[in-house]
C-alpha cells in the first residue's frame, strides 16, 4: 500500500507538472524544447503519460480486482527505466548526481511495486 501512495503522488506530480511546464526537463536533464514538436513530445511522454500512471495506481488503491496487474505492470516499467537508465549509464558515464538518484528511485519504486510492499 505505502508504495502504491508513493508512486500515485510521485507520478500525479510529474504529470502535471510535465503538462503544464514541460520546459522543466530542460532544467532536470539539460535536454532543450526549443521548439513546439519538442514541448509536446515531453508533454506526451512525460505529462500524459505520468498522469495515466497515477491512475492506473489510484486505480489499484480503490478497486482491488486490478490491483495485482496494475503493480505487476507498474512495477516491471519502473524496472525497466532503470534497468535502461542504468545501461545508458554504463554507456555514456554521466557525472550528475541526479542521474544516479532517478535511477535508485526508480529500481527502489519498481521493486516495491512488483513485490507489493
């Protein structure tokens, strides 16, 4: 239950703000929107995405029918942004501290989610 509420606000956060201010990631990852296919791709992705996430997982917390698939599928997903994090890691070898904490985030999350804890 505690990691459901986490990843609920964590997500519910990210979407909105992503929806809102996509220029934001500029100022996470140093990646650039500098044009409007840009902003809506990071709205996508970020924002709309992030949002349906924090559904599905409020989803999860009200209707316990569809709570087993909804952490079953959240889980692996933040495994796999990690797992892919990681390899760009290995890859690239960043030096941001960030970096290394969005990828603990997410395999801590992703493992708490899966395993139901």
């Amino acid at each position: 239950m505690f990691s459901l509420i986490i990843g609920l606000l964590l997500f519910a956060a990210m979407g909105a703000i992503m929806l809102w201010r996509p220029e934001y990631l500029a100022r996470v990852t140093g990646v650039e929107l500098s044009t409007p296919e840009a902003r809506s791709e990071a709205r996508a992705v970020y924002g709309g995405f992030g949002v349906a996430v924090a559904l599905a997982l409020f989803t999860a917390l009200v209707y316990s029918d569809f709570k087993g698939g909804i952490m079953y599928t959240t889980g692996l997903m933040l495994i796999g942004m990690a797992a892919g994090r990681g390899y760009a890691a290995w890859l690239e070898r960043p030096t941001s501290p960030l970096i290394w904490g969005l990828l603990a985030g997410e395999a801590i999350l992703g493992l708490m989610i899966f395993f139901r804890v």
